[in-house]
C-alpha cells in the first residue's frame, strides 16, 4: 500500500473510468479488483466494467434527453466508458445499447494496456489509513460485506441499500416470429432494433395475475426491500394496479402488429438486441425477483414466447450506497478520511453512465490534487454538475436515494420574452432542448478551462 500513485478499489464502470483519467494525466494507478478471486452476487465474468444489468446504456439523443446530455459530455471529456461503448455499440433505436461482453473486454484491454495502470487481483476488507497513499473506493452497489462494515465503521454507519433486479435474456432463435414482429417504437432507429410480442386484452390479464402469484425471491427477517423507483421488479410493478405496466414496459402505444394490420395490441413485450451478433434478447423492463421456475413458466405465458429458451434468468442483488450529501466533500473526498474518495453508484447515483461520470469527476479532482493544481468544479448546469449535485443536496437528507440524471437536477431555465413584452414558461420538448442546449455552452467553456 506504500507504492506512489493512486490506488483505486473496484474494476467496475466508476473505478475503470477514474483509473483511466488518472493515467492519462500521467498518475500511476494500482487498481485492486477481486474478480477473478472472488464474484459479487451478480457478476459473472472477470472483465472490467461488467453489465450485470441491462446492455442499455439509454438514449443517445444530446439535444432533449438529460442521459443523452450526459453521454456527449462524457465524450467530449475523452470518457474511456463512452469510447468502449461506442465502439461496441449494437441497434436500439434511439439509446446506446452494446455487445455485453465484447464492451468489458474492450474496457479490460484498454486499461491492462496502459503504461501507467497496474493490477492487483485481491478483496480489500478494510479501508487504508492516511499514510496508506491516495485512494478512490468504486466498490460499487454490490461491495463486499467485510468492506461494506468497513466502510459503516468509518462512516458512523450512514447508509442506506435497495434491491436492485436483473431482466432475463433469451435465445433470439427460440422466439416465434409468426407471432412476434420487429418495429422501434414511433419506428425510430432501424426497424430490427426491438422484437414485440403482443398480448390481447384477456392475455394481459391473465399474465398480471400470474406475476401476482408467482413465487418470488423470499427477504431475510432482518431485511427491508427498498427498490430504486427506476429499476422495479416487473412484479412489484404490477402490485401497484393491474393496468400499471400498460403505462410501463408494457404500452403498446408507437407500435403496430404486422401480423394484425389494423388491431392494436392491448399490450406489448419488448426485446431489445442485447449482443453483437444479435443472437440474444433482453425483455425490456423485465428486471424481476419472481424464482426461476415462475420465470419460465409465466413468461412463456407470452405470445411469441411459448418456446423460449432463456441464456440468462433475472436475479436479484442487494445494492448499498452511502448518504454522500452527509459523507463526501465537493470534491468526492470522505470528509473525515480526506485520503479517500467515493465514485459509482456506492455516492448514491444510479445508471452505467452515471457512474462513470463520478468515476471521471473523482479521478479528475484526484489528479489535480497529486499534481498540486486547483481542480474547476463543473457548471451546475451541465449534466456532470448536476450530477455532482445530487450526490451534494442536503435538501431531503433524510430520505436521500439514488438518482439517475434529469433535467429536475438541473438549475430552472430562466423564463424568455413574449411577444407581447411580458416573459413566458419554456415547456415540453422545447423545455429539455433548451437545457440542452444551455448546458452544450457551458459544458464546452468549462472543458476548455481544463
């Protein structure tokens, strides 16, 4: 622990991010990951920057949507994430989807290629004292239980957790296409980007029913499940009314069945390409705690799908996080050990694109301060600064939760003159291109400053 440089905990998107942004800026970097020694309940391979979730990383759309935003100022912060997804990148319509495993092997060669970045392969199960060197934790959400104690201990036990759930994936050669068609919804993107299955009003029903009483993941006594709202198990959805998922991963709305000219489907089922070679298929928004027997009995319930094979079942996993606003300083760094810094989705933000993002803003800060320079914090009207943001707003501390990027993390716009001399609301889709295009201008002063 006494080498010079900077060691970083954790080979996920935030630590491959922060490693690459330090080594870049010509800091040796020593990244402790325990795959292959040991897997996290979710992780599969021993490849950085693992998707244990969707192969989504959302919309690519920079001028109106907030994680579009986010991605075109990550590629123009020269993002290692965002280079790698790029170039693996598979249809999805409008989003960035990837070939899974050929991104985290990109990522893996990339980092293992780089002069100034080392590995080593163990489980770090306590957190380095001061005279330990400079250090970024981006354990992630599924960080081992000896350094999650760890780090409670430190943090005088100021944290909060939720289940997180895993969509299943199919064969793509064991849907039924004399049911099933290729569309994008409002026929965005290519029209082979998502296969949809479509289900009458009484099979849509009779699906919810059976999501409602399928067995499902049982909880330790001691445990509390607190989904993320914006990764519900599709069962948990549908506890909340019977017609919910018809306004969630399942609304036929933009989509037209071209077995059924002129019927529309009272629901759909969505698969989006989940691998290069778009040999499997992920169900969009069907992340689910249901056991693996239910998922394969009730989802073959689906039409199209009475045969699938599954290459993956769902899954579920318990993510901890930290109240960051209360722990973490402007600069990431944990207030009472300053030697440290958090990054990912462990600071409370949520998403693969998120998470690189504080991983670049905790590796950036950390090589201003090896090199003695004064670190520029983003404009708060950026998608990084809103970010950082909301890892620092003590307004509801309390009830502090992950967060995905949003335009209601941003500062309002200010209200523009009407024609009739008085000053008007932007609204709509003219509302989020103008925060685009506010943040587009400052994210490229900002960039320049650095």
């Amino acid at each position: 622990m006494n080498n010079p440089g900077i060691h970083i905990v954790g080979a996920g998107l935030a630590g491959s991010e922060a490693a690459w942004q330090l080594a870049e800026r010509g800091i040796k970097v020593i990244i402790h990951e325990m795959r292959p020694q040991k897997y996290s309940p979710a992780h599969k391979t021993p490849y950085c920057a693992e998707l244990v979730c969707s192969n989504s990383l959302r919309s690519d759309d920079g001028s109106a949507s907030a994680v579009g935003l986010l991605h075109q100022e990550m590629r123009l912060a020269g993002s290692l994430i965002m280079e790698c997804a790029d170039a693996t990148r598979v249809p999805a319509g409008g989003a960035l989807a990837v070939d899974r495993d050929g991104f985290a092997q990109t990522v893996s060669q990339k980092l293992q290629a780089h002069p100034n970045i080392s590995f080593v392969h163990e489980e770090i199960t306590a957190l380095p004292g001061s005279g330990d060197g400079r250090w970024i934790i981006a354990s992630g959400p599924l960080t081992s239980s000896a350094l999650i104690q760890a780090i409670l201990k430190a943090a005088d036990n100021q944290y909060l957790n939720f289940y997180d759930a895993i969509a299943p994936v199919v064969y793509k050669d064991s849907i039924d296409f004399d049911k099933a068609w290729y569309q994008s919804r409002y026929d965005k993107g290519d029209k082979f980007d998502y296969i949809n299955c479509p289900l009458d009003k009484d099979r849509y029903y009779a699906f919810v029913n059976e999501l409602l009483n399928g067995q499902k993941t049982e909880f330790h006594d001691f445990e509390k499940a607190e989904y993320f709202d914006g990764c519900l198990p599709i069962e948990v959805m549908a506890e909340r009314g019977a017609d919910t998922l018809l306004f969630g991963p399942m609304k036929p709305v933009g989509l037209t069945n071209s077995h059924q000219p002129g019927i529309k489907p009272y629901a759909v089922v969505q698969l989006r390409q989940d691998n290069k070679e778009d040999t499997l298929r992920n169900m969009v928004g069907f992340q689910t705690k249901l056991k693996y027997g239910e998922q394969e009995r009730i989802f073959r319930m689906i039409p199209g799908l009475e045969n699938a094979e599954f290459a993956r079942l769902g899954g579920i996993h318990k993510n901890t996080f930290i109240k960051s606003p209360l722990l973490l300083d402007r600069f990431l760094r944990l207030k009472t050990m300053p030697h440290l810094s958090f990054a990912g989705q462990i600071t409370g933000c949520e998403g693969y694109v998120e998470s690189a993002a504080t991983g670049w803003l905790a590796g950036y800060f950390a090589a201003c301060e090896l090199s003695g320079r004064e670190a520029v914090l983003p404009p708060a009207s950026t998608a990084f600064g809103a970010m950082l943001g909301h890892l620092q707003d003590e307004t509801n501390l309390e009830n502090y939760q992950p967060m995905n990027i949003n335009f209601g993390l941003f500062p309002p716009l200010a209200p523009e003159p009407a024609a009739n001399g008085k000053f008007r609301k932007i609204k709509g889709a003219e509302r989020k291109a103008a925060y685009c295009r506010r943040a587009a201008a400052d994210f490229s002063e900002w960039i320049k400053r650095l």
